[in-house]
C-alpha cells in the first residue's frame, strides 16, 4: 500500500517507507485476547464489576454456585426443617467480568511472557493425589 502527497515543486513522494500497516505490526497474542475465531461480530455481556459491555468471547467467564443461605444459618435451618434429609438449594450463575475488573478484583493475573503461552488451568487445592 503506497500513499503519495504533493509536494509544492510538482514532485510526487512515495511513503511506503514511513507508514506502517497492520500487516507489518507486531502481536502481543495470536488470538487479540478474543475467542472469535472467525466470526464477525459477536454479542456483549454485562460486565459484573463495572457494567460495562463486552464482547462475551471477550469476557472473563466464571461459573458460581453458591448456597441460597450462608453458612451461619444452615444449621438452625436444618433442624427447624420439617422433612428429613431435606438439602437446601443452589444459586448457579454464570458471572462475566471485563479484562480491567477481572485483574482487579483478583480474579485472573498478569503473567510473564513465558507464562502467557501456559494455556492449563492453575493447580486447586485439594484435588490433586492422595496422600496416605
């Protein structure tokens, strides 16, 4: 892609040299922090945090489940309850957070750039072998 400007004496200036286009620009991620793939245009989510909108494949995602009652009153509830046995219900809600809020809040972290290219997830807790 060339561009010329005109220069007062009538001489045309080519400036392929200086204008530097996006197929020469470096990338910091070869998916632009996106999960498109291919898709033009994608729908936005309501960032928890922040409210702001973001294109879900974007987002940050997480899946919460979490007791209707916390944790104090599960005890009384359970022994005012009228049926044996009886389990309280979930709350499952998936959360979508923007890069900003995310990083913020502590919910993902900046890694190096040796790091970026780790794409498993981190080690939880209590789940990994047994030990007897």
């Amino acid at each position: 892609m060339s561009f010329k400007i005109f220069i007062n004496n009538g001489v045309f200036a080519a400036l392929d040299k200086l204008v530097q286009t996006e197929e020469n620009m470096t990338k910091k991620r070869r998916s632009s922090g996106r999960n498109k793939q291919g898709r033009g245009h994608v729908k936005r989510v309501r960032c928890e945090s922040s409210g702001v909108l973001v294109p879900k494949d974007k987002a940050i995602k997480r899946f919460i489940v979490r007791n209707i009652v916390d944790a104090s009153a599960i005890r009384d509830l359970q022994d005012s309850c009228a049926i044996e046995g009886y389990t309280l219900p979930k709350i499952y809600r998936k959360v979508y957070y923007c890069i900003s809020a995310a990083i913020h809040s502590k919910i993902v972290r900046v890694r190096s750039v040796k790091n970026r290219r780790d794409r498993e997830p981190p080690k939880r807790p209590g789940f990994g072998p047994r030990k007897n």
